[in-house]
C-alpha cells in the first residue's frame, strides 16, 4: 500500500505562484510513476503532469509553460510548482502513484487550490 498526502495548496490572487507537495509513504518500490491531476470546480479530474521514476517529466500541454513536476527521492516528495496562475487553475489537486504495469492505483486527499482575479 501507498499513502499519499498533499499539501501547500491555498488562495492566491492571478498571477502568482504555488508549490504543491506530496509525501509518499508505505511500499514504494514497485511505484514506477507519480503524477498530478486536478479536478475543477463542477469538471472531471484531468491528468496535469507526472514524473518517473527515472526522473522523466512530463506536462499537459494544457498548462505547459506554467506548471513543472519535479521529485526529490531522498524525502519521497512530489512536487508540482505552478507560475503565473489563473483563475482556470482553480480546483482540487491530487497526487497519485502508478505501479509497474498499473494505472494510478494509489491516491491523495488532494489539496485545494483557489486563484482569484
């Protein structure tokens, strides 16, 4: 089992930056991705970016340019920093782990992100 939870989520006005994080714990070894999704307010939950084990980022054109996913192994933390944010960005935010041969088994309570005009 995983456990994930996130944090560092809040109200920000536009144009202003966020650094979300995830601490994993629990049976980690067979986790071959983590990844981020948001859920906006009234949507459906959309995949934002993930990073791999090997350290290979990836982004939603969605949001590049203004989001970047990052990991420090040391701490078992996923990161999520977001610039320049706009009211779009808005929603609930989630980190979740991909075992080997899986989809996202494994997921956080989400942290709330509110961008205000």
């Amino acid at each position: 089992q995983v456990q994930l939870v996130e944090s560092g989520g809040g109200l920000v006005q536009a144009g202003e930056s966020l650094r979300l994080s995830c601490v994993a714990s629990g049976t980690l070894s067979n986790i071959e991705a983590w990844g981020w999704f948001r859920q906006s307010p009234g949507g459906q939950r959309e995949w934002i970016a993930a990073i791999t084990n090997n350290g290979i980022a990836s982004v939603a054109s969605s949001v590049k340019g203004h989001v970047t996913v990052s990991r420090d192994v040391a701490k078992n933390t996923i990161y999520l920093q977001m610039n320049n944010l706009e009211p779009g960005y808005t929603g609930f935010y989630y980190c979740a782990a991909k075992p080997v041969g899986r989809g996202y088994d494994f997921w956080g309570q989400g942290t709330q992100v509110t961008v205000s005009s």
